[in-house]
C-alpha cells in the first residue's frame, strides 16, 4: 500500500512567488501540529510553513528565535 501524502501551495514570504511541496506520511499516530522549513524554489530563501506531526520525522524540531526591533 502506498504512503499517504499531501500537497502544499507555500508563499514564499521574501519574493511572493508560490510553489508546492509534497510530504508522505511519516508516522500515522502522531499528534499534533509543528513547523517545517522549505526552501523556496524561486529565490532560495527559506520558508517555515505549519505541518502536521504526522508527516515530520520524530524529533524533528524547527526553532526560530524572535528578535523585537
């Protein structure tokens, strides 16, 4: 039996362009929501988008630090 994916549109925050991204299920029972990063196929920066944890590895974690200008 196949994996299950699923398809995301992302804009890109820097150069607006939109492209898309595919990611299989990893593991069905996790729970809840985390983030990934993407690169963006235009410009190259990187993009953080909202993805379930079911199709982040376990242990996967993204941190981003907010800096207040």
């Amino acid at each position: 039996m196949a994996s299950e994916k699923k398809t995301f549109r992302v804009a890109c925050a820097e150069c607006g362009k939109s492209f898309i991204v595919r990611f299989e299920v990893v593991d069905e029972a996790a729970e809840g929501k985390g983030e990934k990063v993407v690169e963006c196929l235009h410009c190259r920066k990187l993009v953080k988008i909202p993805l379930e944890k079911k199709y982040m590895k376990p242990g996967e974690l993204v941190r981003s630090r907010r800096v207040d200008e």
